[in-house]
C-alpha cells in the first residue's frame, strides 16, 4: 500500500500570502489503519470550500489546540479496507461522508462506518465531492428561512456554486429567488438557470431594486455569504421582521451594520451552521436528510458546476485558482 501524502496546518503564523496559504505544508503519512467499526477510505476527489480556507487560516475558535491538523471538509472515496465490526460497505464502494469529522484532504482517512454514505449510480465522482456542503447548506436554509411560495428569498453571491444550485433548488419548491452578483455576464446566466431577479451591486441600487421588485414588501429573507458592509444591505432589503442569516465570511469575519436595521423594523440577523441544522434532529432525521439530498443531486434537480482539477501536492496553486474572481466553478484536489 502507497505512503499517504497529506494537507496539513503546520503552524497558524503563516496566514495568507499571494500565492496561497503559507501554513499548509504537504507531508508524508503513515497510512491509518481502521479500528472497531472504523472504514479506511482511499479518497479520489475534494473541492476546496471557504470553510476548508477558514480553518487553514485557523479562523475556527480552537483550532489552534489542533495544530497539526489535516485539512478537507468533504469529498468522494473508494473502501479500502473495513475495521473490526464494520460491514456496510464492501472494498471498492464509493463513499461520501454525512459529516466526515476528519480531513479529507489526505490520500487515505480513516472514518466511522455509521458517517458514510453510499453514492448514488447516477452521481458521477464531481458531483459526489460536493455532496455534503453546498446541496445540505442550500436545502438548510432554506428550510429554516420558511418562505412560502411565491415569495422571495434574496442571497449574495450568487454566481457561486452555492448560488447557483440554490435558485435550482427553490425553483422546484415554488419560492422565488432575488441574486446579487457583481458582474454583468452573469445575469443571464442565473437568469437562464432559473433565476426570478439578478441585481449587479456593482451599478444598481440593490435595496432600491428590491423594493420595486417585492412592490415595497422586501424579500421575505436573506442569505449572506459576505458579510462586512453586505451583510447590512441585504437587512435593508427584506421585510419587516425578516430574517437575514449569514453563512460565510467572503469579505472578512466583521459585520457592519447599524443598529437601526434592527430596531426600527424587527429585523433579525443570525447565523447558519451546517452540522447544527443537520443533526438539530436526531439521527435518523439526519440520515433522511443525507439520502433527500443524495436523491436530488442523482435526480438532477441540484447540479454543482465542477471546474480544474490539481494534484494533491499542488495544493497552493488550487487554492489560488480556487480564489479567482468569477470563477464559478468549483476547483479539486485529487
């Protein structure tokens, strides 16, 4: 069996450089050996995701106890080997992980039987890679913003790949989507994707829009991916006693709003955390969750937009692809 090559924080003093994240260093593992209802996963493909960047940067409260650590937050795998009691899957089986709980940007990982799932004939090994964080977020918030059809739900960045799959989504369940991005081109873009309403920010009026668009009303709620100054236009944008929920940290880990937004119109601000919503139920609801949204990307209803591939060892130059305004696509380490 091969060494296992791994992403690692070596330290948090490094921080962000130019040409990537100066903390990360490729080391040589011994490969893990599976325990007692343990699974060894030789893993194929891993997107990199603004959480995975977060906690490189050790963003994350405690990861400095951590250090070393190894990166990833998801992908897709083969069986390798199963551990003492473990027999849901057999050697060769792709797996993806319903909350990996280890790095996944490693070549071998060792992962409890009962966080993996079996992926779906249909679901080819891109797509599979991307299971767990985008299609869950998206399905999460929505729910917990509850809004009923015919309304709107506003997001930011939505030329993400998060974006995109989120106006696919809520085009299947009748609620209408408001997208804010900041370049032209990509209008008709989530416009032919099935997007109601796209605002470029970067020569509209965005709360003005909004208010044309929902005849005063607002949106009914918001998702913020930005924060910083983004964060308080889209308060100004929903309604009275909207919601805005913020899921990641585009533009840096401040808000800035006035206090005002909040006061004045009921308007609440909250955070989104996938493992929270996730497991808010219990095991088995989770599990009808991880199969819900297995089905739906086998189904073609949520279709992730893939896009370059790196080597492992090239992490540094993933991650500054990975950054490229407009990008769109999700980049890999395989």
């Amino acid at each position: 069996m091969p060494g296992n090559l791994a992403v690692r924080v070596a330290n948090l003093d490094g921080g962000k450089i130019k040409d990537g994240y100066a903390n990360l260093q490729v080391e040589k593992l011994d490969v893990p050996k599976p325990g007692e209802g343990e699974v060894l996963v030789r893993m194929k493909l891993r997107p990199l995701n603004p959480t995975d960047l977060i906690s490189s940067a050790g963003l994350y409260p405690g990861l400095a106890d951590k250090v070393p650590f190894t990166v990833g937050s998801e992908g897709v795998g083969v069986v390798e080997e199963n551990g003492p009691g473990a027999s849901k899957f057999q050697p060769g089986d792709r797996v993806v992980g319903g909350g990996w709980g280890v790095g996944t940007w490693a070549q071998f990982v060792v992962v409890p039987e009962s966080r993996l799932l079996a992926v779906h004939d249909k679901v080819d090994d891109k797509t599979a890679a991307q299971f767990y964080v985008n299609p869950l977020t998206v399905i999460g918030m929505v729910e917990v913003s509850a809004v009923p059809k015919g309304k709107y739900l506003i997001q930011g960045a939505a030329g993400s790949v998060l974006g995109r799959m989120l106006i696919q989504y809520t085009k299947t369940i009748g609620v209408k989507t408001i997208s804010i991005v900041r370049r032209a081109e990509q209008i008709q873009e989530l416009k032919d994707l099935g997007g109601d309403e796209v605002i470029n920010s970067s020569d509209e009026d965005v709360v003005q829009r909004v208010r044309d668009i929902t005849s005063g009303e607002g949106a009914w709620a918001g998702l913020d991916p930005v924060a910083g100054s983004f964060t308080s236009t889209l308060l100004k944008s929903v309604r009275h006693g909207g919601e805005v929920r913020i899921y990641g940290a585009l533009s840096g880990t401040d808000v800035n709003i006035s206090v005002m937004d909040l006061l004045i119109t009921q308007r609440w601000l909250g955070g989104f955390i996938l493992g929270n919503w996730l497991g808010a139920d219990g095991e088995d609801k989770k599990q009808e969750r991880l199969q819900n949204a297995m089905q739906l990307l086998a189904d073609g209803v949520m279709t992730p937009l893939s896009g370059r591939v790196f080597e492992l060892e090239n992490v540094h130059d993933a991650i500054v692809a990975s950054q490229k305004a407009g990008r769109g696509a999700k980049v890999f380490l395989a």
